[in-house]
C-alpha cells in the first residue's frame, strides 16, 4: 500500500489485518525531529516528534486498480524507535475503517519464526522512485538478494544491533528500494505464501536515500517485533 501525507505518497507498507498497516517509524516523523534535541536519544518517547495521525492516509488498490484513500486514525512507532541509529525502525498505522480485502489487497503472513537465510531471493515493491524521477502512479517490483548483514553495520555498530536487520541488495538496475519506499515490506514466497521478512529503513549511499545501486539496503526484520505486533493486532493471518 501507499501511504500518504496530506495527500501525497511519501512512504509505503503493508496490510497486515484488514485494519493495520506495518510500516517504518521514521515515516511518522516530523521535519524538524532529525534536529530537535528532544526527539534524539537512545529513543523517541516526545509525541511532539511525530505527526499526528490524521495527515495520514493509505492508498488501496481497488479491484479496478484504482487507488482508494483511507484515513489513519492512530500511528503506533516502536516505543524503542531511536532516530539516532534507526533502530527499531518498525511501526503500525490503525486505519478508521477495515480495508475490503481482494486480489488486490488482502493481508501478508508475518513469519513466525526465523526465515533467515543469504543469498534468498526477494522482492520489494513500492510506489517508490528513481532517482530524481516524481512517485509512480503504479506499484512497482524489484528484485533482491540477502546478503551478509557485515555489509549493512557501520564502523563499531555490534552483530546484535544486525539480528534485528535483513540486509539486501539489487539483482537488477533500477529494482532497488528507493525513495518513497521507505517503510514498505520486503517479502518472499514459503510454499504457496508469501511472508513480510521486513520493512524499509534506509541505504548506506546517501543518508536516508535508498537509491544507490551499488550499495546494500536495510530493512527491519519483522519476526522480532511479532510478539510486539501482537499487542495491537489481534487478527493476524495465521501462517
């Protein structure tokens, strides 16, 4: 799915229940939260760093294949989230009314335990862009590959803060995670299912610029977060 600011696609995510959508954390940041003292630290805990939950809406393809708006009426980030580090970059967004699901939109299976392994095939999708090119009006696809999650750790960053990482690159030009994909799922298939591995959280080219083919991306591994999802979602598919 689509997630909008006032209107315009500035992140995506993933249906999980016919009422939440994952996503990052970091798409509910206000501009001025990179800066504000209050807001860095080890985590975010001032409310007055996000946005508040009604400039938000998601866009759902519709069985014609028309998007459709639906309005956010609560943005939970992870209570851990730091923007410092962009740990625990993971986030749900309760929508006001269920999403009608379909071929076009129906909820993704969560892993229910580990499904880490390098050199996996995965695939993003988003309605992201490439390089300086405007959103796309339609979602796309692009193919990834796992790979070691040394290559997404910075200088002096410990191999705990990486369990919590999937660290991936592109197989092909122009099928990276890019801009306005921040936040949406990477998945994979498990016999006739296909499961969110994790979300978008940023690319080591550029700060917060995801669009660098030659270097991995990093995405928030969502089995750590499941008991935490469970907290707020009580109607996940089961797997």
């Amino acid at each position: 799915v689509s997630i909008m600011k006032n209107g315009q696609i500035m992140c995506g995510g993933a249906i999980i229940s016919p009422r939440f959508i994952i996503t990052a954390a970091h798409c509910f940041l206000t501009p001025n939260a990179i800066t504000e003292k209050s807001c860095l630290g080890k985590k975010v805990s001032n409310k007055a760093c996000y946005h508040p939950p009604e400039v938000f809406q998601v866009g759902v393809l519709s069985p014609n294949g028309l998007r459709q708006a639906i309005q956010v009426v609560k943005i939970i980030a992870h209570p851990q989230f730091s923007v410092d580090g962009r740990v625990h970059d993971i986030g749900l967004m309760k929508l006001n009314k269920p999403i009608k699901c379909g071929t076009m939109s129906s909820p993704i299976c969560l892993p229910q335990k580990n499904k880490n392994k390098y050199g996996r095939n995965l695939i993003v999708a988003g309605w992201g862009r490439y390089s300086d090119k405007p959103a796309e009006k339609k979602m796309l696809e692009g193919k990834m590959t796992q790979v070691k999650n040394g290559q997404c750790l910075a200088r002096g960053e410990s191999s705990s803060k990486g369990r919590r990482y999937l660290c991936a690159v592109a197989t092909k030009t122009n099928q990276k995670s890019c801009f306005g994909d921040s936040g949406s799922a990477i998945f994979s298939k498990f016999g006739d299912k296909y499961f969110a591995l994790g979300v978008t959280s940023f690319g080591l080219s550029r700060p917060n610029v995801l669009c660098s083919l030659d270097k991995p991306a990093v995405f928030t591994k969502t089995y750590p977060y499941l008991k935490w999802i469970r907290k707020y979602v009580k109607d996940i598919p089961r797997a």
